[in-house]
C-alpha cells in the first residue's frame, strides 16, 4: 500500500462526478469570459 501515489482525497476528487461538473463548468466561463473579452464585450455579433 506504500507505493501508491495518489491518496484517498484526491481519488476522491477526481472520481467525484459532482466535482467534475462544477470544474468543468468553472473552466467553461472563465473561457467564456475571455473570449467574449476578446471579441468586443457582451455584443451578440457573430452568433
């Protein structure tokens, strides 16, 4: 049992389906944020 890297919390972590989603939607706005950012703001040209 020594060998392994990883501990309870962080398997925890990663295999947590309720954590996934709020990381992924986490990420989701932030690169929303930036490239709304990069393209003029909150204007809906484009779309």
């Amino acid at each position: 049992m020594a060998t392994k890297r990883i501990s309870n919390t962080k398997r925890f972590f990663m295999m947590n389906p309720i954590i996934q989603f709020f990381k992924f939607i986490y990420l989701s706005l932030k690169i929303m944020v930036i490239v709304a950012g990069g393209h003029g703001g909150t204007r809906k040209a484009g779309y």
